[in-house]
C-alpha cells in the first residue's frame, strides 16, 4: 500500500480552522454568560413575622418606586 502524506499547507488550514472555532467557542461563552447570572426569580408569597425595623425607597417622589424594607432582620425587596 502507498502511504499519503499531507501537504504543509493542509495542515495549516487545520490548524487555521481549529483555531477559529477556539475563539468562536470562547466568544460565545463570554458573550452568554453574563445574561445568565440575571435570570429574575418568582415572586413569592411570605408572611414575615417580626418588627419593621427599617424602610428605603429608590425614588420617594414616584408613587411606584419599588425599594426594599428590613423585617424580623430579613430584607425584603420590593418590586416596581
């Protein structure tokens, strides 16, 4: 049987290939990963036991600021 060998410049286009599709992988990944960490959660119904120890508003001159509040020593974030 006749052994093929690869010419040099075959190998370079692989190479040349392999190395795009790293960097594509690697972009992907960056770009999708951020956008990941922000998925909101679901509103639940709680009933907090204890003292209002403490309240914040984001914006006091909108009437439908959300903000957050302390109870019992659990913050509560209150929604827009």
């Amino acid at each position: 049987m006749k052994q093929t060998r690869r010419r040099r410049s075959d190998q370079g286009w692989n190479r040349f290939g392999l190395t795009v599709a790293v960097v594509a992988f690697a972009v992907l990944i960056a770009a999708t990963s951020g956008t990941m960490a922000q998925v909101p959660g679901t509103a639940t119904n709680v009933v907090f036991a204890g003292s209002l120890e403490s309240i914040f508003i984001n914006d006091p001159t909108d009437i439908y600021s959300g903000g957050s509040m302390v109870v019992g020593g659990t913050v509560v974030i209150n929604p827009t």
